[in-house]
C-alpha cells in the first residue's frame, strides 16, 4: 500500500512539474525558462545527494578510520583457528565502548558510530574506530525509513571495529622456538 502511495505521488509530481513549465512556457515564451523550471523540480528532491555524498567521503577520509595507541599481544588462546581475534574472548580482558551520533549531519543524514577499546587492567584505551554511515538524500530517508547506510568506503559492509581489534590485539610470539 506504501508503495501505491510513493508511486501515487511521484505521478502527481511529475504532473505538477510538466503544468508549471507548461505555464512558464506559455506565460514567458522562453525555452531557457521552461528548462530552469524543470530543472528546479528535478533538483527539490535530489538537490542533497552529490553534496551529501562529497561530505560523506570528506569526513570519512579526514575524521573516519583506526588509530591506534598502543599494540597488546596475547597468547594463541585469543585467536581464532583462521587467525583473527575471537572478539567474544578477548572481552574478558578488554573492554570495547561504542558511541552513536545520530545528529553529527541532520543536513546530509550522516552518522557518526565511535567505538573505543580500553585495557579492563588500567583503563588505558589502546585504539578507537571511527566510521560514519550515509542515509542518503532527504528523499530517499523520507521514503525508506529502515534503508541500510553506506559506511566509509574503506570499510564496506561496517567493518571498521574489526580492524581496530585486528591492529591492536598482535599474537605473542614464542621466543623459545628454534632457540631464538
């Protein structure tokens, strides 16, 4: 029913917006008129996606990512059989913090998801990870209300928490093997 509605509406959308350049047309007689109104009815809906997208990837780059403070290694025993951090297991050790700012651009819809990582022992944080997610235009958050957000483009699919646990948390390495 939703949908009927959207489609409903984009339909007398367009109608308004091809009566309006008619009526420019008639009233003025000019082609560049005709084609500003257009042109205005195209960007009332989109006028925020290329500048929302721009500001995404600008804080992204400039505000997003991992840093680090310090490395922590431990044993095998908080390592996965395919050689990542078993998350789960290593919270007994470390404590992992996440903050979410719904509001860091009401204007573009973009949100600011932090986590911080702290050592449980001396409440030393060791890294934090900063990754922003993208609604999308002001449109297309009216209409879909749950859409997935797209988060900085160096980590696809929301994976920034997991770098940071991957940068921070390093293997021991034995050092009687091999009698080095």
């Amino acid at each position: 029913m939703f949908g009927l509605a959207v489609l409903v509406a984009l339909g007398l959308y367009i109608y308004l917006a091809k009566m309006a350049a008619q009526f420019i047309r008639k009233r003025t007689d000019s082609k560049l008129a005709t084609y500003a109104t257009v042109a205005i009815f195209v960007l009332i809906p989109t006028w925020d996606i290329i500048p929302g997208r721009l500001y995404h990837r600008h804080v992204c780059e400039t505000e997003g990512g991992v840093k680090i403070s310090k490395t922590v290694e431990v044993d095998s025993t908080y390592f996965l059989p395919n050689g990542r951090p078993d998350e789960k297991k290593l919270l007994e050790r470390f404590e992992w913090h996440t903050t979410t700012d719904r509001a860091f651009s009401k204007v573009f819809h973009i949100t600011k998801h932090q986590g911080v990582l702290l050592d449980k022992e001396n409440g030393e944080p060791l890294g934090m990870a900063t990754d922003f997610w993208y609604y999308g235009g002001w449109l297309h958050t009216t209409i879909l209300i749950e859409a997935p957000a797209d988060s900085c483009p160096q980590y696809p699919h929301h994976t920034v928490s997991g770098d940071l646990w991957r940068q921070v948390i390093r293997p021991k390495i034995d050092t009687q093997l091999g009698g080095k």
